[in-house]
C-alpha cells in the first residue's frame, strides 16, 4: 500500500507530535539519554513557542501515561473554574454566556503544573535540560508555520486597538510573523530563563527540589503575581464590554495538576483508555461500545453510516452526562446492556434528531439552546442565535421521559473579537527503549485568547468558555470544578499492555477522527509485520456535526456528514441516498492525526505522523 509517508519503526525511541520541531527536540532528549517523559516536557515547552496560537503555558494538558512496568494513568492538566467564578456571578454581570475570550473566560492555568509533575514523577532530566529547546527558539528565532501569521492577521484590530501587549509581541514592526523569517519573543524566553535561575538557587543540585521550587514560582512567585495582575486589567472580550476576570492569587497556590484511573472500554481484545467524564474521552469509549459484533466492510456506506450514526448517539450523551461531577454516569453509559438498546435506534437513514439516553432511568438535561436548536423549535435562528423569548428553565428531574430543557442563550463563543477565529490545539506521542509511553494534548493560551502579559511573553487561556451559565447541567460554570473540555489523548492496551498513544488536535472532531483511525489500525492489514499506523492515518476521513457544538455558536447541523475528497464517489452517493447532507471537502482537510506504537513481543517501536496541515512529522529510530 503506498502511502504518504512510511510508518517508521526501529527499537530506540519514537516521536509524533504536531510540529517538526517538537518532535525533533523530542527526539534530541532521547538521544541524550533522557526517557519518553523527559522527552515530552521539552517537546511540550516547544509547542508552546512554535505553535502559540494552538496553545500556550496558561492552557492546559490532559496526558495520558503508560510506565514501563506501571499503572496506566490520566495526568490531569486541566484547571478548574476560580472560587469566584460562578454561573451567578456572571449573570450578575449582564452575561448569559461565558465570554471566548479576556479574563472572564480563564480557568486556572493547568498545563505547566501538569508538566512539572511528569517531569518531576517520571522523568530523569533537570529543568533546564529540557526546557533549553523551547528558549532557544523563542530567544534565537524560529520560522513560524504560516497560520500563525494568519491567525494573527484575524485579530490585528483588537491587538493594534485593544491588547496592545499582543501587538507588541506578535506584530513587531507593524508585521505579523511571516514563514522564512525568524520570529522570537524575548519576553517568553528572559521567563523561563529567570524560572530555571529561581529554581537552581532554590534547589540546589537536587532534580526534584529544582522542579518544586519552578512549582512554586509558577504558583505563588513572580509568574502567578503577572498572571493575577493581568486578570485584573479591563479587557475587551466577545461581549463586546470590558471584564475583569476572576483569577486570585489563592487560586493559582491552591490547585496542582492531579493523577487519576483512565475511563476504560475493552473491545476485541484491546482495551483503550481516556480521561474522565471531565473531557469527551468516553465518548470515544462509548463510540466502541456502540459497534455491533459483526462491523461492515471497511470504508464501504454501511460502515461509515453505521459510525456516523453511532456517533450522534455519543455525543448525545455528552451533552446531556458529562462534567466535572460525582454522578457521571459512565458505568451505564459503557455497559452493554445500554448501548445494545442504543444500537437499536441506529436505522438504516441518517438520523436527524438529538437523542441522549436515559442511563438507570435518569433524564437527560440539555441546554434550552440544544434543545431548541436540535428540535427546529422557535427561539433560536439558522445559526443558533437567540431571539426574544427564548423560554423559561424547567428543573431537572430523576426519572425516565424526555430530555429536561434548561434555559439558555447562545452557548460557547469563539475566541476572536469577532468571531470568527477559533483557537485549536496541539498534540504529541512517545514511546523510548524501555517502553515507557506518553499521549497528550495540549491546548489553550492561545495568543488570540487573552492579552499577552507583558512580564512574561504569553497570555491566560479561556477553557471556561466550555461550561454553561445554566443551573443544573452536567457542565455548569461552577467554582472548583473543570470545564468540559474536548482534549482528549487515547492510550490503546493489547491484552493489558500498551501497544498504542495516540491523538488529534480538532475540537468536537478529536474522538470522531481517532476512533476511524483506531478502527483502520485494528481491523486493516499490517505492514512490515506491524501495525499500519501512517496507512490508517492517510485513509479518508470524515466527521459530522448533528450535535451541538462546544465552541460558538453552539450551533449543529443535522445530518450533515463532511467528508474528504478521497472518499469513494460511489460511497458519497449511497450516503446521499441514505439522507446524509455529504460535503465533499478539500483534500486532505479532516484530522492531524499522531501516533506511535510498541510490539510487546518484538520491541520494535513505529511512529506516524499527519500530513494534512503540512506542519505534524513523526521522527526515530
């Protein structure tokens, strides 16, 4: 099978990431002795500087880790709303919806943290071993990819107009960043430099009193004092007003990134593993437990109609059950009892309802928007904006029936002044010569998210712009709790061992792409005696949006189906035929997926990386 790429394979260490860059300073700290965690914290720091606005130090970073010899586990990057973020207090201020952008919309920063533990639990480097990749190029320059320079052009009014601490980072000169010419932010480097210099005097020679004191720089010391500062500067947002944010002091010293089990879901012999009911990640699960014993053809109408179609019923139930809660009901959600009686609903046309389950008896709650949106109802236009009138919330209540409507307005806003730029994410996968492996995605701090502070080259995220201002849903904006994010790396285990890491960037599209790429791993022939990673990763691909979306608008299209020109025409017409609303995309358009393996058997190590989006390359030996 020709492909775009070969799928690499030898026994040292494998990289994929998003950039060429990441993955090469990925793979300098294995040549140098240094492990898959090590490895990942400096390609994590790359990230940072050469894809800035897919995510930043003040995003966040859910991982997935698999040890040689150790627990699987989910590293939690992702903060929670501050103590004085809640759905009442933004109300109080006129909202009805978290702003996408400005301090309103910044959780607690989660991914530095989440960095330094990995480092400090798992790794064997010192920081300034690993983050002198990520200096270097904001200090000597890189050549950006030309979306930066794009994105940056999107948002050049609010930054010359309103962020001025943006322009001067990213419009130098009046020039946004262009490909071919060197681009640096001094600002960002002279941070991490005076971080690793607070860290030595503070720690000594010892590794990991070194990373406890950056902790706590981060957390109570020069940086959290520009993050608070900053969060309390009126900045212009999507509302169109200047807010404040609510960011403290007491936040940042009070949260640290966590470790926790990974939600699993076995299916014919593999067991794959994602986060919790925080993120999306069983939504992926829930896609597998959906499937019927016996698949369809590959790539044929019946098997793309058969995951689009179980795809809406995932995604449904996320709507409707997932949050940062205690009662996620995911237990009933991933059993088979439920999703045989799921499969059921699933016909032979394109479904153009929103249908979430009833798990234990429970009713579903959505959004009075989602609900309106889905059902065609008045109160909402094409684009899922409010009119007047938009209804009354009803209580949630336990018990079978239909879904309790609460009320709401429009939902999620983009993060650009206008609308119309959304921020997008990063991911990255490792596997070394001991076995250690590591997924994660980081995402967030973008630099069209919020105004860079100044002291420190990179500006706060916006995460909360994924909770409701509803009472009573799974994803109310409530202190203390995370925000439902769409951040989710994949670990897949081989009769309990981990075999794969892998992972996309793209919103509400991250756990339709990976399961198709899963699938075409699991059920497509190997080559070279493994298994066919940059094969299923070039495949045609495709996703749908009949659900509501976590950005703004918040809107859906019912039975839409968007699909890569490569797609068999004779696929797209049965598709048609089967009342699908098939979009031919651009070539090349669905998905950035990564991906590295391990034979347990053999130890051989492959890697795969996307060429869609001409930028994500996988390297090793």
């Amino acid at each position: 099978m020709f492909t775009t790429r070969p799928t690499l394979q030898g026994t040292f260490g494998m990289v994929s990431s998003t950039h060429w860059l990441a993955s090469q300073s990925a793979m300098a700290v294995l040549e140098d002795g240094g492990n898959a965690y090590d490895a990942a914290v400096a390609a994590g720091f790359v990230l940072h500087v050469v894809e800035p606005h897919l995510n930043g130090p003040a995003g966040e970073v859910p991982m997935i880790l698999a040890p040689k010899d150790g627990e699987v586990r989910v590293l939690c990057g992702q903060g929670p709303a501050p103590a004085g973020a809640s759905a009442a207090h933004y109300r109080s201020l006129g909202l009805d919806l978290v702003p996408g952008t400005g301090p309103l919309a910044a959780a607690v920063p989660g991914a530095f943290d989440a960095w330094m533990l990995l480092l400090r639990d798992h790794g064997t480097k010192t920081l300034a071993e690993v983050l002198r990749y990520a200096i270097g190029y904001a200090e000597d320059g890189h050549a950006p990819v030309e979306r930066v320079g794009q994105t940056v052009e999107t948002v050049r009014e609010l930054f010359e107009t309103e962020w001025p601490t943006s322009a001067e980072v990213y419009l130098p000169g009046g020039k946004a960043p262009e490909p071919g010419k060197l681009f640096r932010n001094p600002a960002l480097a002279a941070t991490w430099r005076r971080l690793v210099a607070e860290a030595e005097e503070k720690g000594g020679e010892d590794r990991v009193a070194q990373i406890e004191a950056a902790r706590a720089v981060w957390s109570t010391g020069f940086i959290a004092e520009a993050l608070v500062r900053q969060a309390a500067v009126p900045t212009m947002d999507t509302s169109g007003t200047r807010h404040t944010g609510t960011l403290t002091a007491a936040d940042l010293a009070g949260w640290s990134a966590t470790y926790e089990a990974p939600a699993t879901y076995d299916w014919n012999g593999w067991t794959l593993a994602k986060a919790g009911g925080w993120s999306q990640g069983p939504a992926f699960l829930q896609q597998l437990a959906l499937l019927p014993p016996e698949l369809p053809a590959y790539g044929s109408a019946d098997y793309v109609h058969l995951l689009v179609e179980g795809c809406k019923l995932a995604m449904a139930d996320r709507e409707a059950w997932y949050g940062d809660a205690t009662d996620v009901p995911l237990g009933t959600l991933l059993s088979d009892a439920y999703n045989d009686e799921r499969r059921a609903l699933i016909e032979d046309t394109a479904s153009l309802e929103l249908r979430p389950g009833s798990p234990g008896g429970r009713t579903p709650v959505l959004s009075a928007h989602a609900h309106a949106v889905a059902a065609g109802e008045s109160g909402f236009d094409a684009m899922g904006i409010p009119v007047a009138g938009a209804g009354e919330p009803t209580v949630a209540k336990e018990g079978a029936g239909e879904p309790t409507v609460t009320a709401d307005r429009v939902g999620e806003p983009s993060v650009a002044k206008d609308g119309s730029t959304r921020g997008d994410t990063c991911h990255l996968d490792i596997v070394d010569r001991w076995g250690n492996m590591v997924a994660a995605t980081p995402s967030g701090g973008w630099l069209q998210s919020n105004p860079v502070v100044p002291e420190l080259g990179f500006p706060l995220g916006t995460r909360l712009q994924m909770a409701w201002l509803d009472e009573g849903l799974p994803n109310t904006l409530t202190p203390g709790r995370r925000p439902r994010t769409t951040l989710t790396p994949s670990l897949a285990l081989r009769d309990g061992v981990p075999v794969m890491a892998f992972g996309t960037p793209g919103g509400d599209q991250q756990d339709q792409w990976q399961l198709h790429f899963f699938l075409a791993v699991a059920l497509r022939a190997r080559v070279r005696g493994g298994l066919d990673l940059q094969g299923a990763i070039d495949a045609p691909n495709w996703h749908n949006d009949s659900f509501p979306g976590s950005f703004f608008p918040r809107g859906m299209r019912p039975g839409s189906v968007t699909v890569e020109e490569g797609m068999d025409p004779e696929v797209v017409e049965e598709l048609r035929r089967r009342g699908h609303d098939v979009t031919v995309g651009d070539p090349w358009s669905e998905g950035r997926m990564c991906a590295v393996a391990r034979d347990p058997e053999t130890g051989v190590l492959s890697a795969a990386a996307n060429p869609r989006g001409m930028q994500g390359y996988a390297v090793g030996r």
